[in-house]
C-alpha cells in the first residue's frame, strides 16, 4: 500500500439540512414500538415537518447489517443498519439514488455513556457507502442538540416544542401500551384489544397532529404540565376498550421485561418479537415503560451533580432542579394514568430501586440501565408484581454483561426469584426461547399455587369464584381496576377482590 493509499480517519460530517428543505425532506426515525412512533410522526407533523418511521425490524435486516455495516458492532445496531439500508434501497430503485438524498434524512440516537453507542454513526455510514448512498444525511441526536457539530443547519429545530411534545407522545404512548398489555391476555373475543388500540392511537395521532404549541420555552413546559389536552384525549379514546369483555381468572404468570433500552422496547425479530411470544405461551407480559428510562435518566445526572457539590458550579441548584423536573414527570404520567381509570401501573420509585441495587451494583455506573436492571427485577420480586422477571441484553454489550454477572449475587440472596437473561443475538432464537421457557414454567407452576392459595384464603372453590365473577359483571369489563391484594397474578388478586380479602 502507498502513502496514497492511506486515508486518515475522519469524523462523519453530513450535508446541511436547512428550514427551507423541510415541506421537501421527510425525516426516518425509528427505534421504539409502533404506538409512540405513530405518535412521535404526529408531534415531528405539528411543527411542520414531513416524517416517517421505518417498517418494523425483520430477520432480512439482521443479514443486510452483517453483510454491510462493521461487524464490531453489536447487536441493536445490527437490526436498525440494515433496517435503514433495506428501506433506502427500496427507495433508491423506486426514485434513484440522487433523490434518496435529498430527500430523506435519518435521525437516530447517537450518544452514549460505556459502550460503542457513540460510534455507531460510522457503521451506518459505511453501510451506506458500501451501498452507494456516501451523500445520505444521518444525524445524531444526543440528550440535548444534534451531534454533528454546526452541520445540520437550520432544518431540524431541537426546541421545547419538539422536546415536550416527544416526551408527552412517549407518556401517552407508554400508558395505553400498559393498558392494552393488562387486557390482552384476559380478552374474551380474540382481537378486540388489538382493534381498540390501533383506533385509540389514531385518534391520539390526531390529536398531537393538532396540539396547540404556547409559550416559548418555559411556558411550552407550563402548559404541557397543567393542560388537560391530553387527559381528555385519553379519557376521550377509552370508549374504544369499554365493550370488550375479560376472563381475568385465567391463570397467567405475569412476566416482568427488562434489559437494554433498545430490546425491551421494540416488538419486532430484533428481541424475537418477545411480547407476542410471551402472550402465545400463555403469559400476561408487563412491559418496559420508556418513561421510566427517562426518570432513570433524570436520577443519573442529578446524582452526578450531588457528587461534584463544592467542585462543579451550581451543582447543588442544578441537582434540586433535577428532582423538580422527576417529579413533573411522574406527576404527568400519573394524570395520564388517571385518564385510564389508573389501570396503568405507576412508575416505580428511582430511589427504591437505587437502594435495592445498591448491595449488588453501583448507583454510579452507567450504559445499558445501569443500577436499574437489578433494581426493577428485586422491585418486581419482593413487591409481587410478577413472577419472573426477563431481562434482554444485546450480544456483545459490556453494560448488559455487567448487570448479567451483578445478577448471580442476586439470586444467590434470593434464590427464589425467577430471572431470565437472555443475550439477543438475533440468530440465536430456538435457544433464546428455550432457556425463557424453562423459566416460564417454573412461573407457571408459581402462578397456579398462588392462584390455589388465594382460593384457600377466600374460602372459596374455582367455580364458585366464577359464579361471584359472572355475578360482578363491572369485574368482566376491560376498564375494571383489579387491587393488588398481595399476589402477584391477576387471576388470584382477582379471586381475592370478589371475597373482600388479602393473600
């Protein structure tokens, strides 16, 4: 090779994409599941821009981003380069590689704490490069900016308006996919749920499609706390899961998902389409809530602040200002809850889960969820709030390692806490499956006996129980709140709730 030849390395750098392009340029998103996409395309909309989100992960882009992108990568990167380079091509021999450029930008996640997340833009780039689209504009979004520098022009406006307007699609997103998960396994006629979900998020697109923006900056945040806006679309859109009819004392284990943001949050091959899996085994999954991630996010830099008080300037404000900006949240999101009979379980307390990781991982480490995982699988446990607890790590991802081994000392203190880790390689699925069956029937097993004690305690046979049920017919509907009484399954709190009593 000659000195010629060499190419030094240099950083990627995309093509401005400036406001005048906007009514021209569609922006491809993708990374989170269908109903908080729908809504995100609905917030991009409001503020005048053209946006799409890209077709569900499927096996054919696990190949395309092996054969094209690096293959120090790791998993997740994996599904959505060749997810974006499979719909590009698509696009190019429909409209030639010249129009693809123009007109469509990729707008991802880009920054990361101990892991490759911050690179990944250069597999996306060699992906495209390798495919004839070296001109195709990606950008990086990080917590607060585009992360290319002075590159993106004007065209993509990172604003209060976008900001919050994300943020309330992803709450409200968050608590219908929580109620359509509590319902679906219990529904009476296959396929109602499915049917009042996808009317409800068409209507809640419609809704941010239309959302009046007011105030500039602080006040964008004041109105989207106090209004009512989204708590009467919500209350509006429950009509649709009113005429479906339950059997909640079908026996489920209710199985509790965990893991790398990316992987517990799509439904698609990228995790195994685990959910729906899940459900056809005979499970009642309780999925992962992106707001969570979010107040996760919000604890991690206030307690970083509260760290570097006396060295940092204005640590100690900026990190009261922090704990102002959770509780905001959580307050949002229970009003949101509120708006659907609160049948939508509430966000767990970032400090608890803190103090029961604690013991096995420290609160400082970030990538992957950090002290989170193993905060939420004890959560899940000692609280009753499932039988076992699934966590989903990327193939070759250090953070999720970490939490994996962090886990053994776990279960070691407590052993009867059902976990599964699966490691997502995205090739791998019969043996996946295989090892989350084996610990679905030990939750099985669990459910039931819980199930039979809950019958001992109300005094009550299996058919009798049902005879009360048929005559409670509020308790048959889908927006009937079922109390935790003390059981992790709904089958025995429900039992419990007709005899008045507690587990």
């Amino acid at each position: 090779m000659t000195i010629e030849q060499l190419r030094h390395y240099r950083a990627y750098t995309p093509h401005p994409f400036t406001k005048a392009e906007r009514d021209k340029v569609t922006l491809l998103f993708g990374g989170l599941h269908w109903r908080a996409e729908r809504l995100l395309q609905a917030v991009l909309e409001n503020l005048g821009y053209r946006a799409k989100s890209l077709p569900p992960v499927s096996r054919e882009d696990l190949f395309r981003g092996r054969e094209l992108a690096d293959i120090g990568q790791c998993c997740p990167t994996t599904f959505t380069t060749g997810n974006l380079v499979n719909y590009l091509e698509k696009e190019r021999d429909r409209i030639g590689a010249q129009a693809v450029e123009r007109d469509y930008v990729y707008v991802t996640a880009g920054s990361c704490g101990s892991c490759r997340f911050g690179q990944y833009h250069q597999s996306y780039e060699l992906a495209l490069r390798n495919i004839g689209l070296d001109n195709f504009r990606l950008f990086l979004m990080a917590q607060d900016s585009l992360d290319q520098g002075n590159a993106t022009g004007d065209g993509l406006e990172f604003n209060m308006a976008l900001t919050l307007g994300a943020v309330w699609a992803v709450l409200c997103s968050d608590v219908l996919r929580d109620l359509e998960y509590q319902i679906r396994p219990y529904e009476v006629v296959p396929g109602s749920t499915q049917r009042a979900v996808k009317a409800a998020v068409e209507e809640l697109y419609q809704v941010f499609r239309a959302r009046p923006v007011r105030g500039r900056k602080w006040g964008v945040l004041g109105w989207h706390v106090t209004t009512n806006y989204f708590v009467d679309a919500l209350k509006h859109v429950r009509r649709h899961f009113e005429t479906i009819e339950v059997d909640r004392l079908r026996v489920k284990p209710k199985v509790k998902i965990t893991g790398e943001f990316y992987l517990q949050t799509v439904e698609s091959m990228a995790n195994y389409s685990i959910h729906g899996w899940l459900e056809e085994e005979g499970a009642e999954v309780y999925p992962a809530a992106v707001a969570i991630w979010l107040d996760y996010n919000i604890r991690f830099a206030a307690e970083r602040l509260r760290d570097s008080r006396g060295v940092g300037p204005l640590a100690g404000p900026k990190a009261a200002g922090l704990r102002v900006l959770s509780r905001l949240l959580r307050f949002s999101y229970d009003r949101l809850r509120g708006a659907l009979m609160n049948i939508p379980r509430a966000m767990p307390d970032q400090y608890e889960l803190q103090r029961l990781a604690s013991p096995f991982f420290d609160h400082r480490l970030s990538g992957g969820e950090g002290d989170m995982l193993i905060g939420k699988a004890l959560w899940a446990h000692l609280s009753r709030k499932a039988h076992m607890t699934c966590e989903l790590s990327p193939y070759g991802c250090m953070p999720n390692t970490m939490s994996v081994g962090a886990m053994a000392a776990v279960q070691g203190k407590h052993p009867d806490l059902l976990y599964a880790p699966l490691e997502i390689k995205g090739d791998s699925e019969v043996h996946a499956l295989s090892r989350c069956q084996m610990v679905l029937s030990e939750a099985l097993k669990r459910a039931q006996g819980e199930f039979e004690a809950a019958l001992a305690c109300a005094g009550l046979s299996e058919v009798q129980a049902r005879g009360l049920l048929d005559a409670r017919p509020e308790m048959r509907t889908a927006l009937y709140q079922v109390p935790h009484l003390g059981a992790a399954g709904t089958a025995a709190n429900t039992v419990l709730a007709l005899a008045g009593r507690r587990l």
